[in-house]
C-alpha cells in the first residue's frame, strides 16, 4: 500500500478509475491519501466506472451502490450532471436518491437529456430541478402508456428537395407518421414507391426518445425529384465512416460544452479539418448506440453510413421528402417486428410502438443538424415537392 500510494496522483486517479463503484467507495476509505485523491473534482476517478454503468446494455441493472451515491462526500457532484442526463428514467424517478445540485447543474442536464423543443414547459414548472423531474416523468409516463395529454399537437418536420422544409403538425390521438408519410408520397406523386424506414435512418438516439426518418429511396432516370438535403441531413459532408474501433468511447460525454469528447484515438482517425467543421452533439446527448455522432459511431447501431459514393445500398438516391419525427423509447421500442417488407423497420413507427411521439420542432433540427442550411416554414407553405 506504501508503494502504491507513492506513486503520482494522476497515477494512482487513473489505476483507482479502473476498478467498479463498489469496489472504488472501499478502497477511497482506505487511506486519508486515497480519500483525498477520490475527492478531488480534478482528478475524478469516478467518472468512468459511473460511465460503464450508464452506458451498459439497456437491460443490465446499474450497481446498487449507484443509486445512494449521492450521500458520500468523496464523490464530487458534478458526476451527477452525467447521471441525470443519461440514466434510466424509472431508475433516477423511483429508485436514486437525488443529491443537491445547484440550479445551473439541473439545468445543464436539463439540456443535455432532453430535447431543445422541451424547454418551453420550463415557463410553467418554477425551477430547472422541478422543470427536470416533472417533464422526466411524463417522457417516462408516455413512454409506458398512450397518454396524450400533456401535448395534443404533436409537430414533425419535412424536409423538402426544393431547399425549403416546413414544421407541421397532427393530433397526437391519431398521430400516425406511417399515414402521414404516404399522404405526402402520394401529394409528390410517388405513392408506386414503397416508404423506406430502417434502422440506417434512424438518425439518432437520446436517452428518453429518437429521431428517425421516413423517405423513399429510388433510380430516378433525371435530377428533377432527387432531395440533395435528405441526403445532407443524413450524411454531413466531408463526414465518413473511416474510423475502426469496435465500441464507442465511455468518456465521450465531457465535463463542458467547449469540451468535445476525451476520445483522443477515436478523433485521432478522422481528418482535422472535419473535427474543426463538426463538433460532437453534446446538448442533447446521445445515447451509446450513436455516442459520437454526427460521426460514425462503432458497434453496429449506428446504420446510417451504409451508402457508396453519393448513392444508397443498390445506387438507389433519395427522392421526394424527407419526414423527420421524434418516437419516445418504451419497454417494447426495440422489440423485433417481422411483419414488414425485407430490409424495412417498420417496429419503428408501428404495433406496440404507435401512439409514443413528441413534438420535433426547429430547434431540435438545429441541435441534430446544424450544417443543414434549408429555409424554414411554419405550416404546408410553398406546396409539395
């Protein structure tokens, strides 16, 4: 133990962040030396086994020690900014005890969990504490029943070939944006082509809801229908799927906002006038599955790179709209669904998953895809592709 504690702090930080929660509250009690190093706020050593914890597969539990975290005072609380913005909302609502954070902290997880669109619920609910918890639990509450009414509107945004894009808006009772899509298809006519919705346009994931994208796919013998924009929106420019890790990096999630990810090798592989133009998304934060997005995140979740050159799979191009909607993550979201045409996935937007939508509104495109520069409309303005 002498020799051990002799050694550099950033050392000891770095040996101490290996081991698991349970195991790090024993050994920071271990010595006045270690409960200091485990204490300090610059060295942190708690942060990755935290982070192992919140970005394990969906279905492990969390260590238990996790969710009384909070009652020691070696932990510094900034670690828990990280956990109210990406853990599970039934374990933060029913099962953590919740420390005392300062208002600007529950307002950085605030914007790091939830949607941009969502801060207009703020006005109503006081504090960012209490704006936090309550509009956690009607994301939980939507996501587990087919209640709508917290929100009779639900907004969706079509992204056009014209360069125009126009936010719209359904009631959420009958919101169905497999109907709406083939309204849409059938106004440019292209009713005879089947609607793409697999998991590669599933754009990206947050931890209470994700974005995906409904669009047809096609050879058009001219350019007169092809959406230069879908694909923009899609695929960033200059951004391709060069790196080669096999999991994303677990401290992806940085400490501040000018901070864009501690994933040195990961940034390494991509050029350095693409990590200058693009920054990783840090508010909202994704989920695992597309931790470093808008790049190319590994693992296999992330299936929006499946492309040639400026084609799809089977050089087929986008045409027509490009409908943007924002499905709330329930029990059975990522449950198989078999029933729909090969290469489709449409549990994405039916069965048991129908009814779970929230709003999508321009600033929540703003958030996703900055580099998209496309002229805004309010309502069906300026017609049909």
């Amino acid at each position: 133990m002498n020799e051990f504690e002799s050694l550099p702090v950033e050392l000891i930080a770095e040996i101490l962040g290996e081991l698991d929660i349970t195991s790090l509250i024993i050994v920071s009690y271990l010595s006045r030396r270690l409960h200091t190093i485990a204490s300090d706020p610059s060295l942190n050593p708690w942060r990755r086994p935290i982070l192992r914890n919140l970005r394990s597969h969906p279905d492990a539990s969390y260590e238990p020690c996790l969710k009384h975290l909070s009652v020691r005072r070696n932990v510094p609380r900034h670690n828990w900014v990280e956990i109210i913005s990406l853990a599970r909302a039934e374990w933060l609502l029913y099962e953590a005890t919740l420390p005392n954070l300062k208002e600007s902290e529950w307002e950085e997880g605030f914007n790091r969990r939830f949607l941009p669109g969502w801060r207009k619920w703020k006005k109503e609910l006081g504090t960012w504490k209490e704006a936090f918890i309550k509009i956690l639990h009607r994301a939980w509450h939507r996501a587990n029943t087919s209640c709508t009414s917290d929100e009779g509107w639900t907004r969706y945004i079509v992204i056009r070939r014209n360069g125009v894009a126009n936010e719209l808006e359904a009631s959420s009772r009958i919101y169905d944006p497999v109907t709406i899509f083939d309204d849409l298809k059938m106004q440019s006519n292209l009713d005879h082509l089947e609607t793409r919705i697999r998991v590669r346009i599933l754009v990206v994931e947050l931890a209470d809801v994700r974005i995906i994208a409904l669009g047809v796919l096609n050879k058009p013998r001219g350019s007169t229908t092809l959406n230069y924009n879908a694909r923009i929106f899609l695929h960033p420019p200059g951004v391709e799927k060069t790196e080669t890790a096999e999991t994303p990096p677990e401290n992806n999630t940085s400490a501040g906002p000018s901070a864009v990810g501690d994933d040195s090798t990961h940034r390494s592989r991509r050029p350095a006038d693409i990590n200058q133009v693009y920054r990783n998304m840090m508010h909202p934060t994704p989920a695992r599955s597309h931790d470093n997005y808008p790049f190319y995140t590994p693992g296999g979740e992330d299936k929006r790179w499946i492309v040639s050159g400026e084609f799809e799979e089977g050089g087929m191009q986008w045409v027509g709209g490009l409908m943007l909607t924002a499905q709330i993550i329930g029990p059975h979201t990522k449950e198989a669904f078999t029933d729909g045409p090969r290469l489709q996935d449409w549990d994405l937007v039916t069965g048991s998953n129908r009814g779970q939508y929230a709003s999508l509104t321009w600033a929540d495109l703003s958030a996703i895809a900055p580099w998209l520069d496309v002229t805004k409309i309010d309502g069906p303005g300026l017609g049909n592709d």
